[in-house]
C-alpha cells in the first residue's frame, strides 16, 4: 500500500471497533460501510469519523510515536538480547542505515499518517448537506482539521527540518522539503496523482491554517476523549515552538490551560498514579485516546506495554535519564524494579542497562489485554512551553515562574535566576526537566533536533550529528519508486 494508491479506498472503511464512545453508538454493526452511502447516511459520517480516530489506535500513532524518539535518543535502551526498537538505540539497520521513525515493521508512519490525512480529508469535503445537523458537522470538522494537522505535524518533524533549522553544511545543506500536502480526498483513480512534497515552510502554514480554522469550530468542547477546544490551543503551542514563533507560543499555551480547567497533580501518590486508568480518567491530559482492551490493544507483541514493563521489556531507562531526577522527585514513582512475569522474579539483566534495575511503569498495561490509554498532551508539557518560549522572549525571570509551577507540584524546590549564568544554560535545564517528566511520550529525539543538536547516546557519545543525513528518515523506497515527483530525502 503505497501513498498514491491507499488513497484509493472509494469511500468504505473497516472500522477498527470500539473505544470511540458514541462515535458508533448509532453506526450498525457491519465492518464496512458502502461507498454509495458512507457520507450521505449518519451511520457512515460517524463510520469515517470512528475510522479517523482509529488510525490514534495503531503502531504508528501509540507505540512508535511515545516510545521511538527516546530509544533513538538517550532515554533509553535495548534491554540485552531484546530486539523491539534495537535499531532506533543503535542507529542502525539491516541495509546499513537506521531502522527509524518511519520504518515499515508493524505499520509504516508515512501510510498511517495518510490513512488519518484521508479520513479527515472526507470529513471536510465530501459530507452531504443535511446529512448531520450544523452544529454536530461542526464539531466533527474541527475534529478534521485538528487531527490532519496533528498528523502532518508528526510526519513533517521525522522527514524534514524544522523552520529555520535547515542546515548550511552536509548532506542536508540547503535542504527544505516537508511532506505531500493533501486537502482533498482521493476517492476514484481520477483523483490520483503524483504529487512533490511541498516546503517545511508551506506545511507549517497548513497545519497552522487547520489549526486556527479548528478553534471556533471546538469552542467549549472539553471531553478529553475527544479532540478539545483546549488540545487545539495546546497544539498550536507545541507547532509554534518548533516554529520559534516564541510569543504565539506562550499566548496559545496560557490559553490552553485556562481553557482545560486543569491543574497539575500536586502529591507523591497522584503523580505516581496518574498514568493508572484503574485511577480513574488522566488528571492532566487535555486529550487521551481511549483504548478498548478487547478490541484494540496492540496486544503482546507491539503496545507500549509490552515495550516498557511486561514480557520482554525491551525500552529500559538509561542511567542518564534517571540520574536526572532528585530523591524527593515524585515522579520516580514512575519506574520500578524490573520484573520477569514468565519467572515470577526480579528481571536481574536490567542492571546492564541502569545501575537501579528499573523499567518506565507509565505504560502498565492497566486496563488489561497489555492495553492503555494515550495522553497526547498534558498541563505539564504546556508549561514547559510557556517556559522555553518566555526564556526566548523575556529572559530568566519570566521562564522560571512556569518552571517552578511544575518542579514543586513534582515535590522539588524552586530554582531562581542566581541558578544559571546565561539562558543556554536554563535552556538545558528545560531540556533536562523535558526529560523527567515526558519520558516515553514522544519527545526527546524532537526536542534536540528542532534546537539543532547532536543526538547522544546513553554515555554522551554522539549518535547522529545534526548535520549527518541520519538526522532525517528516509522515505519507503517504494514510495519514490510509485510516485514519479516525491523527492527522497538526501543521503538515502
């Protein structure tokens, strides 16, 4: 299945069941809903609905995307004789380059964000009038827009540059292309076509159009199972600060907190908690996608789960991560000891990997069938951005009051500007607090490559250079080879 040709799926769609609430409450039960009457019935505007929100629930989305960029970072590594993201920690492959973001084991990202890119693309264009009332078009809209953006965003960051980070030197020198842009649905051959990759410039230009024209389309929508008012905000924080759009940034980030009503979880046990569906809904996620176990998790081989903490455990954490926290952090209530479910023991060979013998617990499995929910944005990752955008635009001071926000809701005390001699220095003890609290969710590698940085090993040793070819995947081969315009990346 190639980008040009699974845009040609008509209009049916297998519907990857449950877990979206009342999006199928009133959608009958076939798997599969008719091209002639997907988007002219109810039933089939909630069908493509579900199937938009279901591409949340793959490999690419859940496990790929919170676990991959730390095992191709530094935060954590191959537990020996395990081999689930081996390449990612060892930048390496079986054809000799790395095995990456968009490698096409389990499901390739570049065809999954195409999946979720088409669906919403039928949701904005090709909905008949009348077939759902106003305000319920509406909403769903905004769902469109909100999530085309979100994946065109993941896409963008693993196969381009950020802007204003393109390299002077190097393979990549010069090098500014983004990802296909795709705003219209492919639903008949006609509608085929080869298509070059726009700019990373145009494709922040999009994701911010879709973004914006989302916003009034969700106003006062706030039940987190969903796309809300508050996640759209958030993540037009999150893309304004790839962009150094420093201001907008902070501004989007105050109002995405003021708009979630949520506050940061501010004890040892509800820290150490908050990641436990048996506990109860995410206290500080502004958006989760729930997961039913008996239809949708990723089961014993690919969830995050099974990844971190159960079977193999494959993604230790690294002794430079943990060496980050200090012994009054609640957060550590966010690893334990390694354990061994086959033998009913300790699992002893983690110690190769960290001097405590621990594994990361934020994906345990909680709701069973090694299934959980997915928080892709938490209060905590808003105030990191309102302080590396105001560290930016004002200075230490203005960075610290958000920092300290989250440090003493995570049980340390405040730090103050007699603390760092210039902003770089604060700007790597963002990056640091970065590393503590979003640990497998799906930012290290980001974090350094938006700024520019060398990618390290465990041991601090380099394992990309920002200016080697690596720092960018590749796109499938096959992809180049179907469609005659996509330009591969350089290097490859």
């Amino acid at each position: 299945m190639r980008e040009r040709m699974f845009f040609f799926t008509g209009l049916t769609f297998i519907l990857l069941s449950a877990g979206c609430g009342d999006i199928l409450d009133n959608t009958e039960p076939s798997t599969a809903i008719p091209g002639e009457e997907a988007l002219a019935t109810v039933d089939g505007v909630n069908a493509v609905r579900a199937s938009m929100y279901s591409e949340l629930h793959g490999f690419a989305f859940v496990t790929r995307m919170m676990l991959g960029p730390d095992a191709l970072a530094d935060n954590t590594s191959v537990l020996p004789g395990a081999s689930r993201f081996f390449g990612l920690n060892n930048n390496s492959s079986n054809n000799g380059e790395r095995s990456g973001l968009n490698d096409t084991d389990t499901q390739n990202t570049y065809e999954a964000v195409y999946d979720l890119i088409q669906s919403a693309n039928l949701i904005l264009n090709e909905v008949e009038e009348g077939v759902v009332d106003e305000a319920t078009l509406n909403r769903y809209r905004g769902e469109a827009h909100t999530l085309r953006a979100f994946a065109m965003h993941y896409l963008v960051r693993v196969l381009g540059y950020e802007p204003g980070m393109i390299p002077d030197s190097g393979p990549g020198a010069g090098f500014d292309l983004g990802i296909i842009i795709r705003t219209e649905p492919t639903i008949t051959i006609e509608d085929v076509d080869d298509r070059p990759r726009s700019t990373v410039e145009q494709v922040y230009e999009q994701i911010e159009s879709d973004l914006l024209a989302a916003l009034p389309l969700l106003e006062g929508q706030n039940n987190t199972e969903y796309v809300t008012e508050a996640f759209v905000q958030g993540l037009l924080a999150r893309v304004y600060l790839y962009w150094s759009r420093y201001a907008e940034a902070d501004s989007y980030a105050t109002d995405a907190i003021a708009t979630s009503g949520l506050s940061l979880v501010t004890d040892s046990a509800g820290v150490a908690d908050m990641f436990d569906e048996t506990a109860g809904d995410h206290p500080e996620s502004v958006f989760t996608v729930q997961v039913n176990p008996s239809t949708e998790s990723l089961g014993v081989n690919n969830s995050p789960n099974v990844y971190t903490a159960t079977q193999w455990m494959a993604q230790i954490p690294t002794n430079s991560l943990i060496d980050l926290y200090e012994a009054s952090d609640y957060r550590l209530g966010w690893y334990a000891p390694c354990f061994n479910d086959d033998e009913g023991s300790p699992e002893s060979n983690c110690t190769s990997v960290n001097d405590e013998g621990w594994e990361i617990q934020k994906w345990n499995g909680d709701l069973g069938q090694y299934a959980d929910n997915i928080p892709h944005m938490r209060i905590a990752e808003l105030l990191l951005i309102q302080a590396e955008a105001r560290l930016n635009t004002s200075g230490i001071s203005a960075a610290l009051a958000p920092l300290n926000n989250l440090r003493e809701a995570r049980g340390l005390t405040a730090l103050s500007e007699a603390d760092f001699t210039d902003n770089v220095a604060l700007l790597d003890e963002l990056l640091d607090e970065r590393r503590r609290e979003l640990v497998a969710e799906g930012h290290r590698f980001f974090d350094l490559k938006r700024l520019g940085r060398n990618i390290p090993f465990p041991n601090s040793a380099t394992k990309i250079s920002y200016n080697s070819h690596k720092i960018l995947d590749d796109i499938d081969p096959a992809e180049v080879e179907t469609n005659t315009a996509l330009e591969q990346n350089p290097g490859y």
